[in-house]
C-alpha cells in the first residue's frame, strides 16, 4: 500500500471565532494514488488521529494500531488500490496538527488555553486547505464515524459541489442532551483537577492533569458501550487476582470486589492520559457539542438543500451515544433536502463503539455505496420498511437493553 | 400528623463485614399511631434521610423538604391516620445515623474512612433493632424506592416472618454492569480529589472535597433522568443571562454558550456540596453496588423463598437506572418463589426520578396495596399482559429514547 505520512503548514488560519494562529500545521496520511476523481477524506472521531490505516507506522502517538485498518486498504471497504484516501488530524487534537499542546510561534512557549476555540467548521476548513495543499479540488467521497460524521455533515454543507457521497456513521446532526451532560461532567473532572491549572501545565516541571483526563475517559468508555455488551463483557465478576486498583480507594473498599468493569476503565484511563493532551479533550469535546447541522440555516434539511450528491448513513441499534432514531431523524432530513439518501441500520449491541469493532457489517455497504451509491448491493434503507409498515430502527433494537 | 423525631442509641454493632462500633446510632422519624399491626418501615434512597414526610422540621439537613411528602401523610398514598410509619437514615449515612462523618467515641475524632464498610444487609439489621427499641416486632409493610427498594427485599430475605407486604419501586436485585461503571467513576471523582484526603478531610482547617462530590452528584442526575426528560427539560438552550458558571472553564469555553442543561448540573451540584458528606457517598454507593439479591442463596427466587407475603413491584418505562426489566425479572423471581406478586409498570418519561416526581401514578396502587394486596384495585400487574401477548414493559417503553 502507497502510503504519504506527512505535516504540512497551511499557514495562517482564521477560526469561525476570528481568532487566528500564524501557522496551522496539520498532519495527514493518504494511501493510493490520486487519479482526478478517486479521493475518499475519512474524518476521525473525537481522540482519533491521522493515522487510519497500515502498519507502516511506529510513532502511532500511543494507539496500539490504526484506528480503522479493518476498514481502510488494499482490498477492503475503502480500497486504497482504487480510491485515494486521505485522513488529517484535526485542529486542535494532539495528534501532529497544531492544537493548544502546540509551541505558539509568537510566544514560545505551549498555547495552552490561549488556543482558539475549534469547531467542526474549522475542522472542515483545514481538510479543504489540506487538499488544496494536496493537489485535490475534488472528493468523490467523504466518510466519517462519530464526530467525525459530523464534519462529514458540515462538508455537504459548506462544500456541497467539492463531494459527491458522503457516509456519516454513527452520528447525528447534533448531540442530545444527555450526551451533553456527560460530556460537560467529563470537562469539570479535568478543569477541577488542580494539575490542570487554569490550562497550563506544560513543561517539564508541572504533573499532567492526569485524573482527570482519565476520569474524562472512564466517562467516554461507558458512552461507547451499551447496557447489553458492558453485561456480557464484565458483568458483575469482581477482575482477576493480579488486577491492581490504580486509582486511590478508601480502605472501606476492600471489603468489596474490585470489578472487572472497573479494571476495565482504570486500565483504559491509564492507556489514554500517556497519549492524549487533556486540554485537546476540551477543546474536542466543545466542538462536538456545539455541533448543530441546522445552526445558520432554517433546517437540517436546508443546510443540506444545496447538496447534489448521494447519502449513506449508517447507525448501530445498541448505540446510544449516537441514536438510530437521530440516524433516522437525519437521514429523513437528507430526503427532504432531495438527497438520494439510504439509512442503513446495523443490528448490534456493541453500543457507539459498532462502527469500530463491526467491520464485517460495516465495510460491505460503504464499498458498495462508493462504488454505486445508494443502489449499491449491500446498501438497505430503513424508507423501505417504513412502507411495509416495519422498520429495522424500531425502539426495541435501539433500546439500551437490547 | 402526629410525628416523632428522635435519635436513638442502639449500642454496640457488628456490621456485616465483622467490625464493630461501640454505639451506633440511628435518627428516624415515626407519623401515626401503633395499633400493633399497622407499622409500614419505609426505606430511603442513596442521599435520602429519614425525613420522608411532613414540614415540622426546620432542621432538615439541607433538604429543600421531605423526600416523600406526596406519598406519605394523612389522607395520602401511606396514609398516617391508618398506619404507624417509620422512616430511619441508614448507617454510613450523614443524617443524623451513625457514618463516617460521625465521632468515633473512642478517639473523640470523626471515623472518617475507618468507618466499617456498610451494606444494605446492615441497614437492614439496624433497622431491626431500631423497630426492637420502638417495640415494633411485626411490619405490615416495607416500602422503599431505588436502592431504598433493595434494602425493601432485604427484608423479605432476612426477616421474612416480620413483614406481610413488600414494595420495591424503581429497584432491582442487583444493579446493571454500566450502572456499576458510573458509580465507580462517581468514587474515583470523588478520592481523585486532593481535599479528600485519603478520607480525612474533617475540621475546620481542612476543605472538604467538593469538586469531587460535586462530579459524583452530576452523574447521579444524568442516571436519575431520562434522554427524553433531559430533552425536553433543557434541549440544547443556552443558560438564562443570570447564569453564572459555578466550575473552573478553559477561557475557549466562552465562545461557546454556557447551557442550561450544565447550569441545572451545577446548580443541583453547589446545593448537594453543602448538605452530604464526601465519605458517605462512597460508602453508600458501595453498598448500593454490592447488593445482590441472590448472594448467599442459590438464586433470586431462592433467596425470596421463606417470605410469604405479598410483594408489589413497581417500576417506570424510562428508567435506565433500574429498568422495567430488572423489575420484570424480579417479579419472575417473586412468583417463582410462590409469592403473591404484581408487577406494576408506569409509563413515564421521567427516569428513574419517576417515582418521587410522578405521585399520582405510584400513590394510587401503593394505597391500594397496602389495603387489599395484589388484589388492591389500582394495582396492575405485568403477568396478565403476557398472557394476552402484549405486554406494558416490552422494551418499545423502556428504551431510553421513549
């Protein structure tokens, strides 16, 4: 597989909040080759980065692998002998593009807090700068899970005539509100952590807010998963006899089991506060939340009205973070703007975390749908069963107790 | 109303776990009058006191009003002109029973985490003795909601002779995997906290771990409610202009408005801060996730087996916290073990906070079966429905998106 790894300077960038930052680095990897009308953006979820796909890779910023090489290769869903595929980290991330763990060139020093607020929007404005950069005027897709479906969204909005599909997987056209709560608990936990500072705890001499960041994480973990796979996966079995509890404990706490699931999330905080910037995940994790397809248009349907192109939107039945009824709500949208749009539900109960560890139901309808749009093979659409009076999103699969 | 309030010592306690104290004490209220048969114990929830109903108390320990009052009083649902009701703060608690927060008689300091570990198996036994002091040997009834509904089928297991009725609403035998991962994230925010101190946060030199306990109340009302109540009580709305961020915000966050939904968090927040103790939430929770019906027996239905009254389970179609199918799965274990059993299901919205803030619809079959059993005319019970096929709890009510 042909891959580029590289981090190109785009110079000075202006944000949707005015702000500017005298060079916008952004950091990217593509495979294949470009022909004119092959290239296929993949946009990463929240603590995602550049690196999607390949083995090529031994600086992966602390993943243990590319994040979606089930999907992405030769061969596979998103076959990179036939389209060109790029993915960028994005602004604000710590993966490689300029974010507030970045050296501010004015000052010297971190930008820290003083970092301009990032939207998805951005998000999309540097991809769209990025493929300039690259040589690339033109997608014939765009495809994204999570919040990287919604900058999928936010391309058929500010760029409907630079795509032609767009796949937006587990996501929604903008975050419910108990997903903001959650998300907003997740931010106090790191700005109550008094490593974090005020957001300055760069440097040698200052600990990391770890604490917090991993609570963050202990809180997303749960979001990814539903009620059903968290049951079968740990259950209420107390973790096994080397398990070591990394996290301070009352002495009263010993008189019960330290539980698998808590073992579980301790150990996936401990993996994730060596690699991720804690600052990054507010910034992040603000940019979801403020992501609303309608904001500056009358509807969701009229910020998709000018696109021309074709829809595949995916969603998960044991998803709550992102719901199949926000799937449907949106996909609804998508056919009143005139879209040819399908909405392919995928029954499982892995919960948010389908899109990453469900290749096998995933990968066929987004190949199909790149190659032949909504008519392509795999593709199903919930409009179908809706006029049959049946549908596969039905509240009894997208229950969290399914 | 007649109303005693009183606190009484019931000296030394053996806790579950072996320990003991030398004096434990346990605050209760009692409203009517004894007739020797009419006794109903009623059990409070996680942060609940024993001041379930009435406005006699100015001293409420920051209780905006008793937790119950439309449920409990003359002429209500429990109604005091017929039954002798007792409600007592339970052990670990911070309301005027014996906790971590209490003085420990033989250091004359505050117990702090040397506290014995509580469960729910111990506020059980003190309320026994408590009911031994009063000279209540015989309960017409145990009612309690959430884990006050575990501490209800405790009962039945221990003292199945002692009591005729249960009723455990929005509870279960045991709780779900992902409720026991948020709880363990609540504890970690709270002794991540560097003002918990290793537990010892008492006096006034010390802070007391706010921050933490303010996290762990937050995710508390994120499992109290519902998607759709949260939806529809604060959407995505921007907080009113007097709204005034009570947490520490990266300076990026004021691009971005400030919600309601985050307002109401941090409101509910400040206010549990100030009234509840920091250790006893992590005791309390303990014991909340520790609880397992079947611990000790063969299976929920074993360990229902010795009792042989009548049992009314109550649950709510948008309770995630404890969802209609734990209930329902209670139930089978009721009638499993020859009870007289009816599962009562509300559909409501409103989540696991259902039933405090829906009285109409859990007032009319508790009356009812407090009079007349399974039989109470208000009472409805699930196992008809699935007779006929059809059934009040299928999943299309429980899903948290209803």
């Amino acid at each position: 597989m042909e891959v580029e790894h590289d981090t190109v300077s785009l110079g000075e960038f202006e944000f949707e909040c005015g702000e500017t930052i005298p060079d916008l680095e952004i950091e990217y990897e593509a495979y294949g080759e470009f022909t004119g009308d092959n290239a296929v953006l993949v946009c990463h979820a929240l603590t995602g980065s550049a690196h999607v796909a390949g083995t090529h890779r031994s600086d992966t910023g602390g993943q243990a692998r590319a994040w979606w090489d089930d999907i992405v290769g030769a061969g596979k869903a998103v076959d990179t002998t036939e389209y060109y595929v790029v993915c960028a980290n994005v602004p604000g991330s710590c993966y490689g593009s300029t974010g507030p763990a970045s050296e501010n060139p004015e000052t010297g020093e971190p930008y820290g807090t003083d970092f301009p607020p990032v939207t998805v929007g951005d998000w999309t404005e540097a991809q769209r700068a990025l493929l300039d950069e690259l040589g690339v005027p033109h997608l014939h897709a765009v495809v994204g899970g999570s919040v990287g479906g919604m900058n999928v969204l936010e391309w058929a909005t500010r760029h409907p005539d630079h795509v032609e599909r767009i796949v937006p997987i587990a996501a929604a056209a903008r975050l419910d509100t108990q997903c903001l709560a959650i998300d907003a608990v997740a931010r106090r936990a790191i700005t109550t952590d008094e490593d974090w500072n005020g957001g300055d705890y760069y440097g040698e001499d200052r600990p990391n807010p770890k604490d917090g960041l991993a609570l963050a994480r202990q809180l997303g973990h749960v979001m990814y998963l539903s009620k059903a796979s968290m049951e079968r996966k740990f259950g209420r079995r107390a973790a096994g006899r080397d398990a070591v509890r990394s996290f301070p404990a009352d002495p009263a706490a010993n008189f019960f089991p330290y539980r698998d699931v808590e073992s579980y999330l301790d150990y996936q905080a401990e993996k994730f506060v060596e690699r991720f910037d804690a600052n990054s995940y507010l910034y992040l994790t603000r940019a979801m939340d403020n992501y609303d397809l309608s904001s500056g248009f009358e509807s969701d349907a009229d910020a998709l009205a000018a696109f021309e192109g074709e829809a595949l939107v995916m969603s998960f039945t044991g998803d709550w973070h992102f719901t199949t009824q926000q799937a449907e709500s949106l996909a609804d949208s998508l056919r009143s703007a005139d879209v040819e749009a399908a909405h392919h539900v995928v029954d499982s109960d892995h919960g948010h975390d389908a899109f990453l560890v469900e290749p096998d139901h995933v990968g066929p309808p987004v190949a199909d749908f790149l190659e032949a749009g909504v008519a392509g093979n795999a593709v199903t659409d919930t409009a179908g069963d809706e006029e049959e009076g049946e549908s596969d999103f039905a509240p009894v699969h997208t229950s969290l107790f399914s």
